[in-house]
C-alpha cells in the first residue's frame, strides 16, 4: 500500500507532492475537467480510443501546466501577477483638494 504524506507544519503552506498551496486546488479542478470533457466526448459517441487519447492529452496538459506555475511563481507568485495587472501604470492628479482634505481631517 502506497502511503502519501501531506507535510503542514506551523506556518507552512499545505504541500503534496511538490504543489504548493493552490495549486493543488488547481490541479483537482484540472483533473475534474479533463474527466468531464472525456466523459462528453464519450457520450458524442467518439470511439474509447479516441476518447483516452483526448483524456490522456487533457490530463497531460492539466499536470504539466499545473507543474511549471507551481514551479515559476511559487506559493504566491501567481496571485501577485494577478494582481499585478490590476494596477494603474501611473496616477494623474489634477488638483490639490485631495490632500489639503487630508490634511483638515
């Protein structure tokens, strides 16, 4: 019986198998998806063989993207770069009323 260890210490990200803390959700729902979309291509009536080559081709895309941003980013890498593009390249200010009410408060 083969035995997998989940190492969670104080203050340590969850991590299995080398996935760092959401990335193992991530590679749950990819896994999920991949048994939806084999499972669709099944009932379009695709032949078993063709419906394991699409399955094997998801679930091998699912392992080696899930891998390399794990490996790229990191645990929190990915959510920075998210965020990241969220924020103003630069701000323009116009006026002073912004800060001369700072400053009355």
């Amino acid at each position: 019986m083969i035995k997998y260890t989940i190492n969670k210490g104080i203050n340590k990200p969850l991590e299995f198998k080398g996935l760092k803390a959401q990335y193992i959700g991530y590679l749950a729902i990819g896994l999920l998806l991949s048994l939806m979309g084999f499972a669709v291509v099944y009932v379009l009536g695709v032949s078993r063989l063709g419906c394991l080559s699409v399955a094997a081709v998801l679930i091998t895309g699912v392992f080696w993207t899930v891998f390399r941003l794990n490996a790229t980013y990191g645990e929190h890498g990915l959510m920075k770069k998210l965020a990241q593009k969220q924020m103003p390249s630069s701000l323009v200010i116009r006026s002073r009323k912004i800060f001369l009410k700072l400053a009355t408060d």
